[in-house]
C-alpha cells in the first residue's frame, strides 16, 4: 500500500463518518474524532464485505458498495452515540447538583 492509498483511505472514512451523522436522525453527541474513526473502520468492513461478495468491481461509481460503508458507519455512529450519551449527560447533571448545592448555602 503507498501512502497515497492510506491517505484516500482515510479522507474516504471520514467522509463516510460524517454522512452517517447526517444520515442519522437527531443531534449526535460524540466527538468529531470518534467520528471519523467509525467511518474509516466502516470504510474498510464495508469494502471487505463487497469483495466478499463481489460487489466492488461495477463499472463507474461503486454505489452498492458506498451504500453498504454508509450503513454500517450509521449503525456504528448510533452505537458510539448510545454508549457515550448517558456518560455526558451524567456528568451535565452531577455539575447542576453541585452547583445546586452551592447556591443552596449562600
């Protein structure tokens, strides 16, 4: 692989990553780094399961393929999302409590 390949690679996970998020109801609450780690692991999965399945030689644009890199970084995206939400809004509340308590003894 020369490092032209990897680079591509990666602006092309980051750019599945973040059609996820778009593709994706709601506001996401991960950050743009985890992101663009799930877009080039679905990059990468969903090329291996294309050629699996000899889905990514077509003639032109690979759709079928792009189609399935999108689908598994949205499902990754809503995963992460799952995981991490809670343990932000968490701390969000632990932060009013303190503060509550706070103004409670002025």
């Amino acid at each position: 692989m020369t490092f032209s390949v990897v680079i591509s690679a990666v602006v092309m996970g980051v750019v599945i990553g973040v059609m996820a998020r778009i593709v994706l109801p709601g506001k996401q609450r991960i950050p743009l780094w985890l992101t663009a780690l799930v877009g080039i692991g679905s990059a990468l999965v969903g090329t291996l399961l294309a050629s699996l399945f000899n889905l990514s030689e077509t003639p032109g644009i690979d759709w079928i393929e792009l189609f399935i890199q999108l689908g598994i970084a949205s499902a990754g995206v809503a995963i992460a999302e799952m995981v991490l939400a809670p343990a932000k809004r968490k701390r969000k509340r632990r932060g009013a409590r303190a503060r509550a308590r706070v103004k409670a003894r002025d």
